[in-house]
C-alpha cells in the first residue's frame, strides 16, 4: 500500500513546534486523554476535531487527506500505516504536539 487516509485531533503545548497554545505540555496531556476517551466512547471524531484541534486540518474535520511514506513525521506516519481503516490510535506524541489518528482511508 503506498498511501493512506486519515484525520487527526491536534493539541499543541507552550514550546510544541509552530505553537501558538498556552497550555501546558502537562495541560495538553490531560486534554488528549480526555478527548481520547470521548472518541473510544463512541464521540464523533470529526466533531471533536472540529471544537479541540490545534490544526488548521480542524475545518475539514480534522481530515489530512491522503498520503504517502516520508511525508508526515515518522511517528505519525508509522501509527496511521499500522492501523486498519476505520481504526483509532492511542495518543500519539510527536514535535508538534499529542494526536489521535483516525484513519479512514
């Protein structure tokens, strides 16, 4: 497979790289969990995007479009491959900040 589909919810911290957020890193921990457990709760994962995303990628829901290897940081890139279309990860750290990956393609 040489491209996948996915959405993301985005929260920056104060020092995350391109942040503008004054939240904590610990703040924005918290938050990830919490939003984290609303999706696992069945919570609508566009809607959530939309109100908490960091993201400009919040209009669309938090939709990134397609994409291939080499162009996300590797460990976003390395969780959306792994897993199945339709799934969520776990929150997922990277310079930018925490993620949840919801892959729909």
């Amino acid at each position: 497979m040489s491209t996948v589909r996915a959405s993301h919810i985005l929260l920056m911290y104060k020092g995350s790289d391109r942040s503008t957020a004054t939240r904590s890193k610990e703040e924005a921990q918290q938050q990830i969990q919490g939003l984290l457990t609303q999706v696992q709760g069945g919570a609508d994962f566009a809607s959530l995007a939309k109100q908490h995303s960091d993201c400009p990628s919040k209009a669309r829901g938090g939709d990134l479009g397609s994409f291939g290897r080499g162009q996300m940081v590797k460990a976003f890139e390395d969780t959306t491959f792994a897993l199945p279309v339709g799934g969520v990860s776990g929150v997922v750290e990277t310079q930018f900040g925490y993620h949840i990956i919801q892959r729909t393609g």
